[in-house]
C-alpha cells in the first residue's frame, strides 16, 4: 500500500482555474475565500489527511469498530485522530461564524472531504453526518435547539448522525413506525419508541454526546410520507448548564458485520426499551419530518459522489505507484499498453468526476448566498440537475475505478496486503446508501426531468453546448462534445414524450448518459484552460500537457460510452415493460 499523497496540485487547478473563484469570492461572507488562503487550507488540509488519517485506515479495516453492551468502541487510534481533527478546527471548516465554524464556501469544504475520505473513508463517515445533522438543524431547528446543540455539532465537540430506516421500511420511508409520544413532564418533549438499522456512526466513545436526527411518527399523524415527523434525540440527556448528563432510553443493540468500512460502525439502534421512550424534541414542523430530512439528504448525496472521488483517487494512486515498480517483461508495467490504458482510464475519469463535485459544490454556494434572486434560482436548479447525477454516476466511477485498480495490480490485487482489495470493498456501499443509485435516476428523471419539463436539464445542455461550439470564452469548438449532446437532447426528448412509465424503466441509463456527457464537458473546459496555459508559456508546462492528455483520452475512450446509453434509452424500455416477473424471472 503506497503512502497516500494529497493531489493538492489538482485541487487548486479546479478551484482557481477550471472554476470561477472569483464568482465565489464575491458572495457575501466570503471576502476570506483568496488565493493564498485557499491555498494554504488546501495545503494542511492534504497534509493532515496523508499524515493522520491514511496511518489509520489499515488498522480500522483490520480490527474495526467494537460493540459491546456498554457501548461502541471506535477501531484503534480514531478517538486521538478525531479530536486532532475537532482541535485543529476542520469539522467547523464550512460551519457558521456564528456557532464556531471557519464560514468557508462548500467548494472549499469538499476538497477537505475529498482529502479525508481518500486517506480514510471509515473515519470520514463520522464527520460526514455530523454535516447532515448540522444542515437539518441549522434550515429547520427552533431557535432554542440551535442555541444549545449547533455549535457542539459545528464544532465535532458532539456528532450526529441520521436514523432514517427501519428493518421492515428500506427506502420505503412510508413504512416507518417508530412513534413519538408527548413526554408529560417536559413541556415540548416526546418519547420515542421503536428501532432503527443501519445507522452509520450512530454510537462510539470518540466524542462526549452523538445527536440523533430521527425520523418517527406522532400520535395522530396521518399515514404515509405525509405523517412523518423528525426529532433530535441525544445519546445523553443534558444537565441544567448543557453538558451531558444521564444516558437517553435508547442504545445501540448490535453492529453490522460488512463487506467493508469496518471501523465505521453501522448500528441498530433500540428507542425506549426501559419503558421509559428515548427524550427527543421535534427539529421543523410536524408531519414535515420527510421535506426536512431532504435538506440534509441532498448535501449527503453531493459528499456520496465526492467520498467515491476520494477513494477513486487513493486507489489510482495505488495502482500508478505498484506499476511503476513492478517489472515484467524487461520493464515496468506501466510502460505496457493496457495497463497504461487502465491508468489513464482511472485519472481520466477522477479528473472530470472531481472538476463535476466541486462545480455542484460551487452551484451550492451561488444558491444560497447570491443576493441576485435570479442568479440563486438558476444555481439551484442545476444543483437540483447535478446532485443525483454527481451521487449517482459517480459512485457508480468510483466502485469500477476501485475495480481497476485491484485488475492493475493483478493477482496482488486480490490479496489484502496491497490493500486495493479495501478500496472496492470500502467504496461498494457508496451506490448502496443515502438512496439507491436507482433511486437517484428516478429522482433525476421523475422529479428533475419529468416535473420540471425539462426546463432545468436544457439549461445545463445549452451551457454544454456553449462550450461544444467553441461560444463560451476561452474555449474552443469540441466536435466529440456536440456529437454526444445531441445524444442526450434526443433521449431527454424521448422520455418527456413517454411519460413516466416508459421513463422511470429507462432512468438509470439515463442517468448514466448525463453522468458521461457532463464528464465529456468538464475534460473539454479542463483542456480548455491547459491549452491557453501551455500556450502562454508556464514552468508547469508538464502538469498541463498532463491534463490536456486525460481530457483528450476521457474524450476519445470513455465518451463514446455515451452512443451506448443513448440506445439503451431509446430502445430499453419495451424489453423491461413486456416481461413478467412471475412467469419470464
């Protein structure tokens, strides 16, 4: 297993110069976001993860977290790098001023999260939905709420985590049956009682408190998605001055055993089995519990796609450093044509998958803090375009760039001690959780396509075609590009036509098609900026030929993939629709 270097060289390219930095640097509150404090974040931030962070990640997948009665025991060595992290104030990177965070932009903040989940995805975790958990409470918690648990959570004094599913629901969140009753002695407060599973980092000793977000019913909800309501429920119940006084009535009955990310620890978590219910207070309005969970769900889903970037990028690493040593046929493997072709398929792909993160992530930064309101409603409908695509295709990338890496290494792939076994077991449950990659192409074509007319999707096509022809600035015509264009504006066109039926049959090779064609356009801006760099002279003349040859690979090897999903959808609905599952599977 090779030493994990932070590709800050890379990260900065983007930020400040495939990207607008300028744009982000203008929104109120980001007068801080400069070059050379960009720079130097990115710079500690890379060297903690290489240096913290990656040490760990062998151990964690080795020894793992530990459940016992008394609780969950975090894998060796976490608890001293998690309060290294909370010290150093990286939890709080992109935290509110207001409650003890730095208030840097969300594009910054997901080049720490690239960096954290590279060196060590298990760890990763913990801090990732302690992000969600601040994002519900800081849109729809009461003032009160906020005033006593927001900065501990911004801070990662205290984690959070989401307790969303429950063995008979799934993603059927409808189904839920956890029940919250009004506490009698607490004016405000409800008891919870009922059981949830697979509850990443919802129990360990590596922080004073873990708040709960849980979604249940109250007694007189109405059934279905429109009766759910969602409560903070701490671990501890806190004392009269704030701190965490007597344990709550609900505990982590057991941890899974996983395929991978063994030191995260995913729990079934058990609400008033004392009889007493689990204390908890209600986070928005009741009833509304599924609208508020959205709101943490979809920056998870944006950390989803740049948590398979950042694996991707390790195993890439990886791969590139054992080829380079490992000698065969009078030279080392890297010099062999398909695995040459293997590694330019990885960095490729990593370069377009990173470039697509952090512009959702800047998309989401313009949505929130642009004062103009039409520039605000234009940036959140391309987050709303971008983030199923972003979790979606790209999770689906990172588990095949994992796949590759291990094929690079050969038969030594597939023994442990290289560890590129880890990264595909590791990343496999990227497309898994926080919604199915199916889920995230119904949501794309249903909610994103369908609902919308489309108006949202040719928005993004016209902005790619912009560059396709050589219209936007600096750029140059990319035929390749406006061949696969035309790909996506005739499927988009054949599934507003279909209807939802035909559509939802065909939306994850739609899905796919936009994934690769949106690929296809950030290789082109990438090769863009290399081309003007290199041809106004640079020292670093080697950095931009180097991205100016994967842009120029993903465009000729990996985007002609889109010819494929293009008749995928044209063609795949008809064959699903006539089968009958109980006579023809």
């Amino acid at each position: 297993m090779a030493d994990y270097r932070a590709p800050t060289r890379d990260l900065l390219f983007v930020l400040q110069e495939v990207l607008d930095a300028e744009r982000i640097r203008r929104l109120p509150g980001y007068d801080d976001y400069d070059p050379d404090t960009v720079a130097a974040i990115v710079d500690e931030a890379g060297r903690f993860a290489a240096q913290v962070l990656a040490p760990l990640n062998r151990v964690g997948d080795q020894q793992g977290a530990h459940w016992s009665a008394d609780g969950v025991a975090a894998a060796p060595g976490f608890g001293d790098a998690y309060r290294q992290y909370v010290d150093a104030g990286w939890n709080g990177l992109t935290g509110s001023t207001a409650f003890g965070g730095m208030g840097m932009p969300r594009v910054l903040g997901s080049v720490a999260t690239e960096f954290w989940n590279a060196a060590n995805m298990s760890f990763a975790l913990c801090p990732l939905l302690t992000a969600s958990a601040v994002e519900a409470l800081a849109h729809h918690g009461s003032d009160t709420l906020k005033r006593i648990y927001l900065e501990k959570l911004v801070t990662g004094e205290w984690t959070g985590c989401m307790d969303l599913t429950e063995p008979q629901a799934g993603s059927d969140l409808a189904a839920v049956r956890t029940r919250a009753e009004p506490d009698a002695e607490s004016d405000g407060a409800y008891r919870l009682y009922g059981q949830k599973i697979y509850i990443t980092w919802g129990d360990h000793d590596m922080a004073d408190n873990v708040v709960h977000l849980v979604l249940a019913r109250l007694p007189d909800a109405p059934a279905g998605v429109k009766g759910i309501s969602l409560f903070l429920v701490p671990k501890f119940v806190l004392d009269e001055d704030g701190s965490p006084g007597e344990r709550n009535d609900m505990r982590c009955v057991s941890i899974e055993h996983k395929l991978g990310i063994h030191a995260s620890p995913t729990c079934t978590i058990a609400y008033g089995e004392n009889g007493h219910g689990a204390l908890g207070y209600l986070v928005g309005e009741p009833n509304r519990g599924l609208a508020h969970m959205f709101t943490m769900m979809n920056a998870a889903r944006h950390k989803m796609g740049v948590q398979a970037l950042g694996v991707a990028d390790r195993a890439y690493q990886d791969a590139l450093a054992y080829a380079r040593d490992r000698q065969q046929g009078g030279s080392a493997i890297v010099e062999h044509a398909d695995v040459k072709r293997m590694l330019l398929s990885m960095r490729s792909q990593i370069d377009v998958l990173r470039a697509m993160c952090l512009d959702a992530a800047s998309q989401m930064d313009i949505a929130e803090a642009e004062a103009d309101e039409t520039a605000r409603s234009a940036a959140q409908a391309r987050v709303d375009v971008l983030i199923p695509i972003v979790k979606g295709w790209g999770t689906e990338l990172g588990v095949d760039l994992a796949n590759t890496g291990i094929q690079i290494h050969g038969g030594m792939g597939f023994v442990e001690e290289t560890g590129a076994a880890q990264y595909l077991r590791d990343v496999r449950i990227a497309p898994i959780y926080e919604g199915t990659n199916g889920i995230q192409a119904i949501d794309l074509v249903g909610r994103k396509l369908l609902r919308d007319e489309g108006r949202g999707m040719r928005a993004f096509i016209a902005d790619m075609r912009a560059t396709a022809d050589g219209v936007t600035e600096g750029s140059q015509p990319h035929p390749a590009l406006a061949e696969a264009l035309g790909l996506l504006e005739q499927a988009t066109d054949t599934l507003l036509e279909a209807g939802r039926g035909p559509a939802m049959a065909n939306a994850f090779n739609y899905l796919m098609l936009c994934g690769t064609v949106a690929g296809g356009w950030y290789a082109a801006r990438i090769s863009d900026v290399a081309r003007a760099a290199l041809s106004e002279g640079t020292a670093e003349a080697d950095f931009y030929e180097a991205r100016q040859a994967c842009a120029r690979f993903y465009v000729r090897q990996v985007l002609p993939r889109a010819r494929g999903y293009a008749a995928m959808v044209e063609g795949g609905s008809e064959v699903i629709e006539v089968v009958d599952t109980a006579r023809h599977l």
